[in-house]
RNA sequence: GGCGGCAUAGCCAAGUGGUAAGGCAGAGGACUGCAAAUCCUUCAUCCUCGGUUCAAAUCCGAGUGCCGCCUCCA
C-alpha cells in the first residue's frame, strides 16, 4: 500500500486517488527570471520520482507544471535588463527545459503560464467577490481571510497571532487586514498591465495556482507538491482561494520537500555556494550524478550537498553502469551457462519486493537504492561465480529496465569512441596477444590520456570512459 | 517572540523499542602480465546530560548546534 506523509494532518496516509487508476499532480514550477538553482532541482527531481513511482505503481498520472512568468522578480529583472517581461522570461524558460532535460526529469504532460491565463484568474477573482471572499480596494482585490474559517489549517500558523505591527510589515498596498493577501495588483508605473473586468492591473502571485490546477485537473485533484518554504503563505493561499471559490475540497495530498544545503549552510550568493546546475556541469560533474546525488536522500530531509558527496555520487552512478555493461556484454559462453538460475529469479524478485516496499512507504529511496545495491553485488558474485543464461540475462535487464523507469539513473547513456581511438584499443589487443607488454601499456597510457579506460576480461577488452576528474 | 525540521563512521545516508542498511573514501586479500572491473575481509554504539524500560540511535525531559517558515524564496 502506498503511502505519503500529507503536510495537511501532518501524518503518514494511504493513498487514494480520487479517481484510480488516474492521478492528477500539480507540482509549483519556475519563477522564469533567471537559472533555476539546484536547490530548485532538488524539489523537481523529487517530483520527478514521484510522478515516475505513482506510474510504476499502475497509475495514470496526469502532471502540470505552472511557470510562474509574471511577478515581481520578474518584472523587476526585465526592467532592469531594459527588455520586454516576455523576452526574459521566455529565455529563462528555455534553459530551465534544457536543465530539467539534462536531469532526466520527465516533461509534464502541461506547463501553464501565468501570462496566459488572466482570463480563468480573474473569472476566479470574480467568483470570489460575488460571494463574499474578497474585496476591492483603490484598483486591487484582496482575499478576506476573515471569512475562510480553515485559513492556516495546512501550515499549523495560527493567524490569531499575526498582528499588526511587530514583524508584519503592511505594503504600500491598503487592506481590511494586514493578513489579507492580494489576488490582483493595481497597476503601477514600470509593471505590465492587462485590461479586465477587474480594471487594469496584474494578478497576484497565489492565484494563478489555484486557477491553473483547477482549470487542468478538476476542482478536487489528488497531489499537489512544493518546497517547504511554499507551504506558508502560497499553498495556504491557494486553499482558501480554491475552496473559497468552489466549496469543494481542493487537493487531497499536499507533499513538500525539504530544502538543499551546502555544506551545512544555506545556499546564498554572498556565502558564494549558490550553484545553478549548470556551474555544477561545468565542473565536470556528469548530469547523472547530480541527478543521483539529488534524488538519494528522502525528500522530506535536507540534503546537503558537498562536492565529496557529488564525488560519491558520480562514483556511485558508475558502479551502476559498470554492472549495467556487464550484464549486457556477457559474452556468449558465459550467458549459456546456468548454474546459478535459481539465485538470480530470487535476487529480480527480492529486489523488486524490496524497492517496492521502500518506495511506497512515502518514497523511502534511501532503503530502495540500498536493495539495489544488494543486488548488484549479488549478480556480480553469480557472474563471478557461474555466469548467467541468456534467459536470467533478459530477467535481469527487465528489473533494470523497471529500475531505470523509477529512477531514471541506471541506464547508462550509450558511448563511442572514434575510429582513430578504436585503432588503438585494437592495436593494443595485439600487442598483449604478442605479450608486448610496454607497448600495451603505452598504448593504454595513451588512451588514458584521451579519457578511456581499458578493462580486460577473459573475453576480450572492454572500454569505456574515464569518469571526468572532478577535483574543487 | 511563535511554529517546524535536522543532529548516526573520514564524507553522503538508512534504520523510530531488541544488541547499527547502502554508497563513496581507506586498509588487507583474491583475480590480473601489470592494471581496470569484480569478489572476500575490515572500518561507528548513534550531539550532551538526565529519565522510562528486562531492553533505546529509536520513547520522555532539559540542553547544545545547524536549517527553515512567520505575505509573494524549491
């Protein structure tokens, strides 16, 4: 049975979509106003692996992504860049497709933008003046937090205890309450603004949540995930805007991952450990790496992030690899051997059963990953040992296959090497057929040198590439 | 000040009452022409101090340290 630790009640439950087998998830995507962090990538690997679990277990998910590509980090940064809000936001969008590529993640079945759905935000906006939830004032509405009783519920805050004054800074904006938050923003001199039955303005950041996971998921859809930081005040206000708006039960299963650290410490520019991923690539680190090193800790635990542990986990993901290519170059004579049949069913099986019972207790990746590993020694030992048929070969290449569905790591990309290159592994071939041994090792010294590595079996000599050096 | 999270070997990290998974790194060994890969062996008593219990990393209390939220930061 799986289970998740739902933010809303705070405790472990049994998932049970509103609709099985289909699931809807809404997952809170990018603010398009410059690279995503990898601390951001943290939390869209680990809904990533969600939306990868939930179909590995039968469902059918259906996912949408928000880009967030009109707020004020936004505004501010294309007016500080002197270009049109689009034009940033449209080149910030791009890089974060090619990262979240580079990482694996799977695309969201939709991505939709803030900018293009004014329209359903302020139907929305209207619905909730019509019944009381909000209000306008000097060209803005507010939500009235007052007359939605279940108003903190998701966060534990108990809003009896803002107050005015103390830490509450009131913005320039006037309210009925300093704890109302506004769903659509008057306009201001240097910020973009859209002609609606609301008067001219801009929508505030919650509620293009609210209507963009209704409008594609239903009034009542089953996931909806963030960072923790999002938890209070963003899910909290999409929940009173929704319910307030429809009177139905927004979402059933709110999931939020813990932050990234380094080195112990918040990322932050002036601490100068803010990596995007692709700082972390162009040190070399391969993108399945970091993919391993983001998606190995439980999502509700901080992960901290040091390059000894990107080290491991690039170190990691190549013994995953090795025994990937191993299994698959089996030569003929070994895979005609059986002996060991009967241990490597019971290995794809346990394993299977393993991995199955770590993830559906809400995720439990960390135990999952270590039956992997068990595997793996295991098959290595029975390769050792007595080789494996043709048979319990394509077994064992199916549970990996399932594997790398789940987790998207173990299958490793396919290499090539140039022909001049290839020339050379040759060449040394027949050096140690002649038992030339100095040239053979020059001759692999040389190919080193060019970032391949030789591994010489019984069968003949294999190759593949040198893992990129990753030191500081 | 209010609310919440975390603290396990050199590093990353499982385990939430019965005598510490897994990965990386290290040491020794097997295999190898030498390597690489692989296998075997080895490497912690769980932040501190109290308490509950036959039994605690795991429950309770008090500390210490780090991280987060408290109006727009994943």
């Amino acid at each position: 049975m799986l289970r998740f630790m739902n933010t809303l009640g705070k405790c472990l439950e049994d998932f049970v979509p509103i609709a099985p087998p289909r699931v809807g998830l809404y997952t809170c995507g990018p603010t398009v106003y410059d690279h995503a962090h990898i601390g951001n990538f943290r939390t869209y690997v680990f809904e990533d692996l969600l939306r990868r679990y939930l179909e590995f277990r039968g469902y059918d998910v259906h996912h949408v992504m928000n880009i967030t590509d009109v707020e004020d980090k936004t505004i501010a940064r294309a007016n500080a860049e002197g270009i049109p809000l689009h034009e940033l936001t449209a080149r910030y969008v791009e890089a974060f497709f090619e990262d979240i590529d580079a990482l694996g993640i799977l695309r969201a079945h939709q991505y939709p933008r803030a900018t293009e759905h004014i329209p359903e935000m302020v139907e929305q906006i209207e619905k909730l003046i019509a019944n009381g939830h909000a209000y306008a004032q000097d060209g803005s509405v507010f939500f009235r937090i007052s007359t939605f009783p279940g108003y903190g519920r998701l966060s534990g805050m108990d809003m009896d205890g803002i107050q005015p004054g103390a830490r509450v800074d009131c913005d320039e904006y006037e309210k009925e309450d300093v704890r109302d938050f506004a769903l659509w923003k008057a306009p201001k001199t240097g910020e973009p603004v859209w002609q609606t039955r609301l008067g001219p303005g801009r929508p505030g950041w919650h509620i293009e949540c609210s209507s963009m996971s209704m409008k594609y998921l239903g009034a009542s859809f089953d996931i909806h995930t963030g960072g923790v930081d999002n938890i209070f005040p963003h899910h909290e206000n999409e929940i009173a805007q929704a319910e307030g708006c429809t009177g139905a039960p927004f979402v059933r299963y709110w999931l939020h991952s813990e932050h990234l650290l380094v080195n112990q410490e918040k990322m932050s520019k002036s601490k100068q450990n803010f990596y995007t991923l692709r700082d972390l690539l162009a040190r070399g680190y391969p993108a399945r790496a970091l993919r391993y090193a983001l998606i190995s800790v439980h999502y509700r635990k901080p992960l901290n992030l040091t390059m000894d542990a990107l080290d491991a986990a690039a170190a990691a993901v190549e013994r995953l690899a090795d025994f990937h290519r191993r299994i698959v170059e089996l030569p003929a004579t070994a895979a005609a051997a059986a002996a060991g049949s009967n241990r490597v069913v019971d290995a794809v099986r346990q394993t299977e059963q393993d991995v199955t019972e770590a993830l559906d207790e809400d995720l439990g990746v960390s135990t999952a990953l270590g039956a992997v590993f068990d595997f793996v020694r295991e098959m290595n030992r029975i390769l050792d040992e007595s080789g494996v048929s043709t048979e319990d070969r394509a077994t064992v290449l199916g549970l990996w296959r399932k594997l790398d569905d789940i987790f998207g790591v173990f299958q490793p990309p396919v290499e090539e090497l140039s022909s001049e290159l290839l020339g050379l592994v040759r060449q040394r071939e027949a050096a140690r057929r002649d038992r030339r041994w100095k040239d053979a090792d020059a001759l692999r010294d040389t190919l080193l040198d060019a970032g391949v590595v030789l591994e010489d079996t019984p069968a003949g000599t294999r190759w593949k590439r040198r893992r990129a050096a990753t030191t500081t």
